[in-house]
C-alpha cells in the first residue's frame, strides 16, 4: 500500500521502508503518478538511487531529476506537466 502525504500540490511518497523490506513499489507509484492532476509534484524518497523509475518518469514526459541525500537516502522530484502523463 502506497503512502502519500499531500502537501498542496506536492505529493510527498516515502518507500524507503517498503524497500528496505523487500517490496517492490514501482507499479503502485507510476500507477499514482498517472491518476494525478496535471502541475502535481512528486517527491519520492527512496533507499537506493532507483534509476529505473526515474527512466520511467521520464518516459511519461515528466521532468525529473535525482539527488542523494545520505548514502541511504535518495530523493526523485517530478513534475507532472501535462495530460499525455
């Protein structure tokens, strides 16, 4: 089950412990992030640099950038920009 702290028009998503445990979130994410209005922003923050989802972000046409926060602490920000997303 996907947790998501809405801030505005910020979506806050925290998976590190999902991760750490052995889950797989991606599809539950995406599947979010697709339901989501137009001008939302997703902060997702994960355990693991998660290079594939930000590949995925991307093919959606969000723009979406990575950043380390500590070693164990990543941080994806994207942009829903329009409706083909």
């Amino acid at each position: 089950m996907l947790k998501v702290k809405n801030e505005g028009n910020k979506a806050i998503i925290d998976v590190r412990e999902q991760i750490k445990n052995g889950e797989h979130p991606r599809k539950e994410i995406v599947q979010f992030v697709k339901q989501s209005p137009c001008g939302t922003i997703f902060e997702i923050h994960l355990p693991v640099r998660a290079e594939p989802l930000l590949t995925v972000l991307s093919s959606l046409g969000m723009s979406a950038v990575i950043n380390e926060l500590a070693p164990d602490h990543f941080k994806i920000l994207a942009v829903k920009l329009d409706s083909h997303s």
